[in-house]
C-alpha cells in the first residue's frame, strides 16, 4: 500500500526543521518589496522582512506559488510510489488552493487530494500535523481528507494590529478612516470567518483587543496558540493569562509571517483555537 505525504504553503509557519524531519513539504508563497522578489521563509527568518516594513514608506506585494511549483513537488513524491494530500492556505485568501489544483490534474489527479484548509498560520500547522500523523499511521489519503474536513470546522483565529498604517498601506482603511481611527485610539480585531478575513469589532485601546481576543477562545478549547509580529513579551503575557485560564492544555506562541502578516504590521498579536 502506497504511503501518503503531506504538502502545505509557507502560510502554516512550520519551522524548517521540523518540515525535513517530517518529510512535509513547503511549498513557499513569495514577497516582493522595493523591487526584490524572495520566497516567505520560514519561522525565525522574519524579522529582516519586518524592520525593513517599519522603516519603509512602500508596502509588499505577495503571489502564490506557481502550477509548476506545486507539479515539481508532486512529481518527485509521485515518483517514490507515494500518494499526496495537499492543505493550502485558504481559497479566499490567496490564489493558492488554484495553483494547487491545476498542478493536481496534470499530474496525477487520482493520487492527490487538494484540500482547501479556509484557515491558515498555527491552525493550519494543526491540521498538516494531524495528517502527518495519520499518514504515519498507514491511514489512507480518503481516510486523512475526511477527517481534515471535520477538523477545520472547529477552529477559529482572531488577530489585532497595534497601528491602523499596515492596514491603510494595504488598502484594507482609507486614509480618512486610519486617521480618525488612530485619533480614537481604535484597535481593530479581525477574525477569520468561513477563510475570509472579517472585522469582528473596534475597541479603544491595546488591553482592549487583547482581553477582546482572549475571551473569544471558547472554553471547550483542545488547542490554542499565540501569534505575534516582533512582540514576543507582550505574546508571553497573552499566553500567560490564556494558560491560567486554560491549565489543562499548553498555549503556545508561534510566529506570524510576511504574507499574513505585511497586513497587521509589528506588533500585531493574534490567538488561534481549536477545539
């Protein structure tokens, strides 16, 4: 019986060690800012990105992985006799899931399964360890898809940005609506809902959106995790409180990259959960 392997995009933030201990394969989303193209990197690897956002006036563009990106991964799997399961970034967020796709059909479309995750950052994380986990298991790729679809059902993210300016260069405010958010003193929070990114609510001041995020962690939780943009102190404070209030599970704190992140800006915190 064919083993299966786990392919995913850069979006999930697993470490590069843990990728090549795995056998998981990245397939990297790119960034380009002042005129230089790089893939996203992997989780360590952002703060360059980062410092160069803070002190730039320009704001990145991002691009999904090309067909023949995602072909080459596949063939070479293909080609050890293994089937595949794919869990991109969700279809409303980029054009991932697409590229994914049409490297499937001209392939080989019978031994991969394109799964559209409509989450992303340490819930996806999740959802590629689960597979990874029942791969090893001998599950069949059937097996792993079915149960990748129940679990994306019950996760959810909510993220905050410390500044309305990534959201304005983004194009997400206009100018008129940053100015007078910042003059407020407005905290935007945004969740993913159905793998679109949504504004949940404006509260005035950082506490604010960080008790906001923290009570919207359901209590029936099995997972939750910390994301953060330079702000790792202000992240261990979050999982602190977040650890106390949840004792019987560990919280931890991840990262957030470029792609995701290019919108938040520094300092832009989030929580994922899962239950």
């Amino acid at each position: 019986m064919s083993k299966v392997r786990i392919v995913t995009d850069s979006t999930a933030y697993i470490s590069r060690e843990f990728a090549m201990q795995h056998q998981i394969c990245i397939v990297p989303l790119s960034v380009t800012f002042s005129g230089v193209t790089k893939d996203e990197g992997f989780p360590g690897e952002f703060e360059e990105f980062y410092r160069q956002l803070e002190a730039s006036k320009e704001f990145p563009t991002t691009s999904q992985p090309s067909i023949s990106a995602f072909a080459s991964v596949y063939e070479e799997i293909l080609a050890e006799g293994n089937e595949i399961v794919a869990i991109v970034i969700s279809e409303k967020l980029s054009g991932t899931f697409n590229s994914a796709s049409a490297a499937a059909a001209m392939t080989a479309p019978d031994k991969i399964t394109v799964i559209d995750s409509e989450t992303t950052v340490y819930n996806r994380k999740l959802l590629v360890m689960k597979a990874w986990e029942m791969a090893e298991q001998g599950c069949s790729r059937e097996e792993i898809t079915e149960a990748i679809e129940n679990e994306k059902k019950r996760m959810h993210v909510s993220l905050t940005a410390d500044t309305l300016e990534y959201l304005k260069r983004g194009g997400r405010l206009t100018a008129a609506q940053a100015a007078i958010g910042s003059f407020l003193n407005v905290k935007p929070v945004i969740g993913l809902i159905n793998g679109r990114l949504e504004p949940l609510a404006k509260v005035r001041g950082r506490g604010k959106a960080l008790e906001y995020i923290i009570n919207s962690v359901p209590e029936n939780v099995s997972n939750v995790a910390v994301l953060h943009i330079l702000c790792s102190d202000e992240a261990k404070l979050v999982q602190q409180k977040l650890q106390e209030k949840f004792p019987h599970i560990k919280v931890e704190v991840d990262e957030i990259g470029p792609v995701i992140g290019s919108h938040l800006g520094p300092r832009g915190i989030g929580i994922c959960s899962k239950w």
